[in-house]
C-alpha cells in the first residue's frame, strides 16, 4: 500500500497540448457510488463538465489532462447539508448578512464539498440579497433551506417575532426560485408553542418541500415526542441529532444511556436525522449508544460558520469510521443521501450523463485523536483526506505535487 500511495502522490497530474476527445481522465481509483453501489476500480473521463465514460480501461491518449488515483476513493462531490454563508458585515445581524456567516468557496472545495446547502440564514425578507451576494458569485454550488422567518437569522428579537412567520410568503418564494430553494428552516425560536413548526411545515405542503429543524430551547419544553410523531412529516429534517445540552432534549436518554424508543418509530415514520456537528451540536455521549443501537444518521452535516470552521466535514466523517462505520456508508451520507433529502436526483453520484462533481479521498493512516465540545475523546487508525475537488469537470482544489507533462 505504501508503494502505491507513493505512486499516487508522485504521479500526480499530466496533461497534453493536443485536443482530445475527453478534457479530463480519472485513472485508477477505487470508485465508491452510493446511488448505483459500484464498487471497483475504474476510470472515469470527463467532457463539457459531465461525466461521459467509465471503464475498467480507457486510454489515456483520448484525454487532455489526467489525474492518477490509483490507491485512492474516488467519490461524488460532497453535499454539506447544513451551513451558513450568508456573510455580510451587518455588526448587528448573525447569521443573515452578518459577521457569523462564512463564504463557501473559502471552505467547500479544500473539504471536497461541491455543493452547501445553507440552513435558513435567510428569510423570505432577504433571500433576494443573499442570491445576489452570495450564490450568483460563488464557485461552490449554493442551495438553501429558506428561514420561517421573513427576517431569517438576525438574532434575538427577530427570531422571536411569530408575525414574522408566514408560511404563504415563504412558499411564494421559494416558487420564485426552485432551483435554489429546497426547503424551509425552524430555528432558535424559544416560545412554548409549535407555530414557527407548523408555519413551516405548512409552507413545506404548499411547495412539496422538506423542513429542517433546529430544535430546543423551549420556555416551556416542547418534547421531541410530540414534534417527531404529531408535527413534522415524512422526509422532514431534525438537524443537530447526536446534541447533549442542557436546553435541548436528547434523543439517547442520558441517564440509561439508552436510545428513547419513540426515536426508532420517528425513523419509521420517514422523519430524516442529519448531525448538524456545529461548534457544540455534537457529543459522543447521543453518537456512540446510537450507533450501537442501529441508529446511524441520515446524512452528515457540518453546520460551518465562523465559530465552527476549525473541523472539517472529512473530519467529521472521520469521526463515524472511528465509530465502526464503514467507508462506503460514510461516503453516502453526504453524497446521494442529502441528494435525496432535497430533492436533487442529479447530484451526489457518478454515472455517465451526470455532473462532473468527484472528489478524490485518500485514507490516511496512523494514530488520530477525535474530540467533541465536551472534551471527550476517541482514537483512531484512519481518517479521511480531501485531495482533489472537481466541480462540474472543474478541479477546484488539488493537492497532488508534483504536476507532469507526460503520461504515466
């Protein structure tokens, strides 16, 4: 393995003058599908941003650039189905046009992300000047949850402002932009009472569209019970799903450690678990008594921001190899998963015809140290790295030194 991980590292790229019939070919990596579930070693070329082949074997004279994968996953571009990157400098506004958003191409494509979905930092109000700040100049492929409140994530009072909240200007909006908007979004709202849910879901029945909730913090509690069973519906997202804090109810009981029974018949009744991981939305406390239970999580999230930019999505999907699942499994939680979760079929895999999103893994090895906001800690014997991002037949990040002229 050593050899060919070398080989991999000091093959790197090569490219040729002529014209081609394939501007990019992918040799030799180990091609993890989770839509189709191949699992092989092929070759993938690339033409007008598409993918157009895959082969055991294709000739490398046909292509005008080559990457060498050979001891490395090859896998859809990531969907990171929980972020904020609706940056601005408003010093008195969060989230929506605020300081706490980031900009996605500072993040995304050195964490092989090729698409975010940011999670409600706007609202039918501002949707408009996020798109226009935001999403028509990014490289990164932006989509949205649209915020139940028309103001979005301001902070304090706004989030509070349940006049605020109309489920018919939030679908109106959303039908103005669908191939943006896939969903709306329920957060921070501290009331003792399920209007932004149901403001939400209702918005999410004119429009066919999922809702994802952030959920606690409720004066008086709400139980999770009632929201899982009598409010959201199936294909409805509760993100944040493994968080353990004091104003927000777990899913694993945190006394008999066990996970609280009405969770698995949420799951059956099609309610969706993203992570959600945050800068304190994640603890191995809810993580591991889940996994052990058979409760994996739907998709992976990251819930980037400014205060939470320090692990990445790989990172995090590290941390779910060192809780026993298997790479393929991880792989498909931020690829065909969160495709699904949205609504988009023509993201999150590779098939010939498809969009040219590919990331290219390799798996480290050696002895990692993972930790939660807790503190506590879990070893591992691998993690993932990003070392390539193709966007649309686009290599938007590239880790592999040195580049070549010639075919290998």
């Amino acid at each position: 393995m050593s050899k060919i991980l070398l080989l991999f590292f000091l093959t790197g790229i090569s490219s040729v003058s002529k014209a081609q019939p394939y501007a990019l070919l992918i040799r030799g990596g180990y091609v993890i599908d989770p839509k189709t579930a191949v699992r092989d070693t092929l070759d993938i070329a690339v033409q007008k941003g598409c993918i157009v082949r895959m082969a055991k074997r294709i000739d490398p004279r046909q292509a005008a650039r080559i990457v060498d994968a050979r001891g490395a996953f090859v896998c859809p571009g990531f969907i990171d189905l929980h972020t904020h990157v609706f940056f601005g400098a408003d010093q008195e506004s969060d989230y929506a046009g605020g300081t706490e958003d980031i900009i996605p191409d500072d993040f995304a494509p050195r964490e092989g992300v090729t698409t975010v979905v940011d999670a409600g930092s706007s609202g039918w109000r501002n949707f408009d000047v996020f798109k226009k700040r935001v999403i028509d100049h990014s490289a990164t492929r932006v989509l949205a949850f649209l915020n139940i409140v028309g103001a979005g994530m301001r902070g304090g009072p706004y989030e509070q402002n349940t006049a605020d909240m109309s489920d018919s200007l939030a679908a109106a909006k959303a039908g103005q932009y669908p191939a943006i908007i896939v969903g709306f979004k329920v957060a921070h709202y501290t009331g003792g009472d399920w209007r932004p849910v149901d403001a939400a879901t209702h918005a999410g029945n004119q429009t066919q569209l999922p809702v994802m909730v952030d959920f606690g913090e409720h004066l008086p509690e709400l139980p999770i019970h009632d929201l899982f069973l009598k409010h959201l519906r199936p294909g409805d997202i509760f993100t944040h799903c493994f968080a353990q804090l004091s104003d927000r109810e777990p899913i694993v009981d945190p006394v008999t450690k066990k996970l609280k029974p009405f969770v698995f018949e949420a799951r059956t009744k099609g309610i969706l678990f993203d992570v959600g991981y945050g800068e304190i939305s994640f603890a191995f406390s809810q993580a591991i008594p889940a996994l052990h239970s058979g409760f994996p999580p739907n998709s992976i999230s990251s819930d980037n921001h400014r205060s939470n930019i320090r692990v990445t999505l790989p990172d995090i999907m590290s941390r779910f190899l060192a809780l026993g699942l298997d790479p393929a499994t991880v792989i498909g939680m931020v690829t065909w998963k969160p495709a699904q979760e949205i609504h988009r079929p023509e993201l999150g895999h590779l098939s010939e015809g498809a969009v040219a999103d590919i990331v290219i893994l390799r798996m480290q090895h050696g002895r990692f140290t993972f930790s939660d906001h807790a503190g506590r800690r879990i070893e591992a014997a691998q993690r993932f790295e990003c070392m390539m991002t193709i966007k649309g037949g686009k290599v938007e990040y590239d880790r592999f030194i040195p580049k070549f002229t010639a075919h290998s």
